[in-house]
C-alpha cells in the first residue's frame, strides 16, 4: 500500500482526483445518514470534505480551482435546463407578487449580512459566506469566491473565509426554514388553506411544459454549447462606478440564464436543448459534490479551530439571525397582504432560501403540488439574485 499513501500525499492531478472522489463518496454516504427524517444531504460532501482539509489533504491548487469552477457550472447549468421549461408557465399565476416576495427576502438577507459584518465586526468575506450558508446557496457562495478573486487584495487566507462561514451556517439554513414552517402553521391556524385545486389540476400548465421524455437520448453538443454561452454571458464585465471591479453575472448565474433560455424552447433547428430527467440529475449531482468537496477541502484546515477556539459558535448565532427574520416576516406579508395559502407559502419560503430538503418536508405535508409550484416560480429569480447580492457584499464591503 506504499503506492497509495505516495499517491495521496503527492498533490499530483492523479492524487488530487482521487481525493476529490474519496471525499464525494464519503460525503454521499453521510448525508445519507437520517435523525428523525431529517439528514444533511448534499450537504455531507461539504463537511467531508472539512475533515479532508483538516487533515492537510494534499490536493493541487489548480486541480482544486478547476474542479470547484467546473462543478459549480454544471450545477446551475442543469437547474436552468431542469426550470426553464416551466418558468413561463408558472409566472402566469402570481408569478409577479411571489418573485417580489422572494426577491424581498434576499435583499433583508443581504443588508442582515452586510450590517452584522458592519458592527459585530466580522470580516465582510465571513458575512458574505454566512449569507450563502444561512440560505443554503451553494451558487452565491461560488459568485462570492469568483468577486473576491477580482480583488487586488486577494490572498489564498482571505478566499478560504467565505466558504469558512458557509460551513458554520448551513446547518441551521436547513432546519431554519423548516423551523419556521412549523411556527407559521401553529401561530396562523389556517384560514385559506383548503386547496384550491387537486393535484393534476393544479399544474397543468406546469407539466406541460415538462422536460423532454427520459427514453429521449442525450445531445452532448448542445449541452457544451450552452455551458460555452454561459461562460461566455457570465465572465462579460459590467462596470458600476464606486465599485472597486466590475460587477459580472458569473459562473453562477451566466450558465443559468443561458439555460432557462434556450430549455425554454424544447429544439431549435435540429438543437434539443432540453435533457432527460435522469441525465440532468446525474450532471447536476456530479457537479454540486465536485463543487462542495472542494469547497470543504480548502476550508477545512481552519474550520474546526475556528468553531472551537475562534468566533465560529458566534458567527452561528448570526446566521440563525439571516435564515430565520426574513422567513418569519416575508410569512406574515405572505400570510396577510398576499392571502396565499399555507402550502403555497411554504414552497415560495423553500423556494427563496433555496432549499430542496425544505421543499421535501412542505410537499411531505399536503397531497397538492402547491409546494412545487411555488418553489418552481421563485427559484430560478431567487438564484441569480443571491449570487449578485454575494458579488455586491464583496465589492462593497471587503475593501473598506
């Protein structure tokens, strides 16, 4: 076995490659893992990937950069293929009043982020990765991580905090929105929550406009293609005077926008642009765990002194802070301005906070798609303000 442990401690691409597989696999298996129903998810290959790094895994810098950027791109590349096709029809209906809901709750997130880090004096790269965390947004984080790169100032020390602060928040941005759903439902007994319409009927439009069936086959042309667009749509630079670089869309959101575009039509010419559920799936799997494992690793050799001896158990009460007020306050504008029903609501909170292990336990309660409905209209609008709210945090707050 003199091979292996050579292997593992070379930081060679081989070896590199092979502890990113050790940590997806591992980090799989954990979140596979339930208490009471309720598991880390994805989320494991995050805090696999923690360990990793906080045993000094040896993995090349280059091969890391590349396999963060490259599975964070994939990732929004086949969200936006999997909501493109119901994103218009899902608009039709409310569409205007939940987005704003959801755009509101990102912008109290964001000044939440940017005040705490004004005045508990947490450094802005800390904020921005408890804003990314606290609302479980892997994309924000890699926009934050992409800004900060932008920066003249940048050091190797300075872009392992955001993914520092990420690692410290996520665990109460799962169990937060849940949290709050639980509170809603107890403190509001329903009023309207009768569902209005049965299951089938209540997405109609949005079944319609499905993704291609599974049996179809996978172009991989078109796939390249549009993550080459999005590339392309994310890395263009938008000067904004006072900011210290140029504001870009990113790898984050380009790709997504790209995707929700082109899906929104099933072909052009002889261009299918839309994938089978199982092939976006797996795409979209493989690049989140390569996202996250690297994530995990290169911010893994200061997370635990940083939740033991440092500020970490603080900076997790201020997260809790992001996740939980503007949940709690969009649910009464939801609630009483808006007269949605409770399902609904809980889809458009799962939805705006971006995540599917709240989306579960809301369509878990209810034999309506309410919950996926909702969650479908806000998401695509949640995600590219999230990842432009992160650069702004950056650009705004980590030079001053």
């Amino acid at each position: 076995m003199t091979f292996l442990s050579t292997l593992l401690s070379s930081g060679s691409t081989a070896g590199s490659i092979l502890i990113l597989g050790l940590v997806g696999a591992m980090g799989l298996a954990l979140g596979s893992i339930r208490l009471h129903g309720v598991g880390l998810g994805i989320a494991g290959v995050l805090f696999s990937g923690i360990l990793f790094g906080h045993y000094r895994a040896n993995v090349a810098p280059e091969v890391l950069d590349f396999a963060r950027d490259l599975g964070l791109v994939l990732f929004v590349y086949c969200v936006g293929v999997q909501v493109g096709p119901g994103f218009a029809a899902s608009l039709r209906d409310n569409g205007l009043p939940l987005n704003l809901l959801a755009v509101g709750i990102v912008a109290l997130g964001a000044v939440m982020a940017m005040l705490i880090s004004k005045f508990a004096h947490i450094p802005a790269a800390v904020a921005v990765g408890l804003f990314s965390g606290a609302t479980t947004n892997t994309p924000s984080l890699g926009a934050a991580q992409a800004a900060l790169h932008e920066l003249p100032a940048y050091t190797d020390e300075l872009g392992k905090l955001p993914g520092l602060g990420y690692a410290v928040a996520y665990p109460f941005g799962i169990l937060g929105v849940i949290l709050a759903m639980l509170l809603i439902r107890g403190l509001f007994p329903a009023r309207n929550d009768a569902p209005a319409l049965p299951r089938e009927e209540a997405t109609e439009d949005f079944e319609a406009a499905a993704p291609v069936a599974a049996g179809k086959s996978v172009q991989a042309f078109p796939i390249f293609l549009g993550l080459a667009l999005g590339i392309i749509l994310g890395s263009a630079p938008i000067h904004v005077s006072g900011l210290p670089a140029p504001l870009r869309l990113g790898l984050a959101a380009g790709p997504m926008i790209v995707a929700i575009a082109l899906s929104s039509r099933e072909r052009i010419g002889s261009l299918t642009w839309r994938m089978p559920e199982p092939a976006n799936l797996m795409l979209r799997e493989v690049g989140i765990v390569l996202f996250l494992a690297c994530v995990g690793v290169k911010a893994g050799d200061r997370f635990v002194e940083t939740l033991v001896q440092g500020d970490g158990l603080r900076w997790m009460a201020y997260a809790a802070l992001i996740t939980f007020v503007p949940v709690m306050l969009a649910s009464l504008v939801g609630r009483y301005a808006l007269g949605l029903r409770y399902h609904f609501m809980c889809g458009l909170l799962s939805g705006s906070m971006t995540d599917p292990p709240a989306l579960a336990f809301a369509s878990s309660r209810t034999k309506t798609r309410d919950p996926i409905v909702a969650y479908a209209t806000v998401y695509p609008t949640t995600q590219l303000m999230r990842a432009l709210a992160a650069q702004l945090i950056v650009l705004l707050f980590v030079t001053r």
